[in-house]
C-alpha cells in the first residue's frame, strides 16, 4: 500500500505556481507516494499562511487521521514559533508519525522531538520535489522513509581537507537546525536541549550573512551549548551570503571556536540546497 504524505503549512503562505506545487506533488507520485494537502496548505493570512487556529488544526489533523502515514511541511519561512504554545503534544504522540521539515519548522522539528517523542527529520519539505523529474536525486528521502535510523551520508563523497576546520571523529546523536532559529529560541521553554556528547549540526539561508552567523554562533556559544558537544558540522553556505571584506565563513568559524579541540567540518550537503540530506532528529553519526 502506498505511504500517504499530509502536507501543511504551519509557517508562511505556500505561493503555488513559484514553488512548483503541482509538479512536486507529482514527482511524490512517481516515487510512490499518495499526497494530500491539509485543508489551509494554500491558505494565505498576511505573514502566516493561516491564523494560528486553523494552522494548528491542520497539524493536528495529520497526526491524529489514520489515512496518513507521514507529516510534512510544505516550506518553511517565517510565524511558526507562535504554535508552539498551543500545539496538542500528548494527541501527537498518541499518533506516531514521522515529520519532515527544515528551515522554520526547525520550531517543530525540535519540539515534536522533545516533548512528544516522534521522529522528526530535517530535511525535505513539499518544494524540493518541485526542482527536478530526475528521481535519483531523491533517493536520501526515500532511504530515511524507509529507515528513519540510518545514518545520513551529510559527505557523500571522501572529505576534502577544504570541508575540515579542526580534524577528528564525529561520533553521536545528532541535534541541531537552523542556525537564526535556533536562536530566537534561546529563554524560551521551546529552546533545543541537546544531550552531552551530542554532535550539533546548523545551517541557514542567505538571509543570515556574515556577521549574523558571527553574532548568533557567539549566542550560542554564551548559553554553554559548545560545552556540550562532541563535534559541530555546518550544512552549505549559499554563494549569495554576503561577508565582510577581510571576512569569510572560514575565519568566522576559527573565531568564535578558537579554543576548542573538537571536530568542526563544514560544506556537508544539508541545509538550503535543492537537494540536501534529511537528517532524523537524535540518529547517530561516526564520520572521520
């Protein structure tokens, strides 16, 4: 029987035609897939793409209906912070579901995680099927669909010294997100409680340019959370973030972990890419 995908929007509007919607839907279709889209996915509601309401209703609605089998968000952007008070942990946690999303639903990949127990995957949101009728490139999705436990391939191929800042193993549960999100998080009780000897891995969009990134690594850094890990590694900076002159990721990465002796690796196919690696929420990695 094919696996049904729920599809909703619990961030920002879903713009049809430039997210490639219908050619999404039917990649899904190819790769076996039935796809449903909750009854708000198109709604549009300003800076949200539906009040609060109507979008937890439809997150819910996922969870709690037997005809679906995973949960995804369509995109990410922007609000979805203001569900996290009302959303119901205890119905989603009666109704084990997988749920995919990145960017935004950071929010919810983390606390679906914390507080109600499923598997969360960073990774494929309902546009990525919009960018190719080239199934391959999907194959990451359909592996983690098929064993949330596997450990994602985040460098396919061998490492190249340029992807290592500081050499040495990445070995445990891996906890992490967007980078920017991460952050607006902090004193809040939604904020990311990452276990010791976790391996933290972050991203973000072109939106956060160099000194953003240096700013909100130094956040982090000040809550303690490096003391924590066993290793950090960064998903593809976008070409079109911008830096300083006489700055660069690379010097913002030896600044702010100047210090510190655990394995840091960056360029790792995740995060705002056509085609990045999903990783579940707390499955292991052993990279070196």
């Amino acid at each position: 029987m094919k696996k049904n995908i729920y599809v909703c929007t619990p961030s920002a509007p879903f713009d049809r035609k430039s997210l490639n919607m219908d050619f999404a839907i039917n990649n899904l279709n190819k790769l076996g897939f039935e796809v449903t889209l909750s009854r708000h996915a198109l709604d549009n509601y300003g800076n949200t793409s539906a009040s609060i309401q109507d979008r937890l209703d439809d997150l819910h609605e996922g969870f709690s209906n037997d005809r679906y089998d995973i949960v995804m968000a369509s995109r990410g952007g922007w609000n979805s912070n203001e569900l996290l008070p009302h959303i119901d942990y205890d119905l989603i946690k009666k109704n084990r579901k997988p749920f995919f999303g990145m960017s935004d639903m950071t929010t919810l990949c983390v606390n679906l995680y914390q507080r109600s127990g499923i598997q969360t995957v960073y990774g494929h949101l309902l546009l990525h099927f919009g960018f190719t009728d080239d199934l391959k490139k999907y194959q990451s999705f359909i592996d983690v669909v098929n064993n949330p436990n596997l450990a994602p391939k985040i460098f396919p191929n061998k490492i190249a010294d340029r992807n290592i800042i500081h050499g040495g193993t990445l070995k445990g549960p891996l906890f992490g997100g967007n980078l920017a999100v991460l952050c607006w998080l902090i004193g809040t009780d939604y904020a990311l409680d990452i276990p010791r000897g976790a391996v933290l891995f972050l991203e973000d969009d072109e939106e956060t340019n160099g000194y953003y990134w240096q700013m909100y690594l130094n956040h982090l850094k000040q809550t303690g959370i490096f003391e924590k890990v066993n290793g950090i590694v960064f998903g593809s900076v976008l070409p079109e973030t911008l830096f300083q002159s006489g700055s660069s990721f690379n010097e913002i990465i030896k600044t702010v972990f100047a210090g510190y002796d655990f394995p840091i690796y960056i360029g790792a196919e995740f995060g705002h890419i056509q085609y990045p690696v999903p990783i579940p929420i707390g499955t292991e990695i052993f990279l070196r």
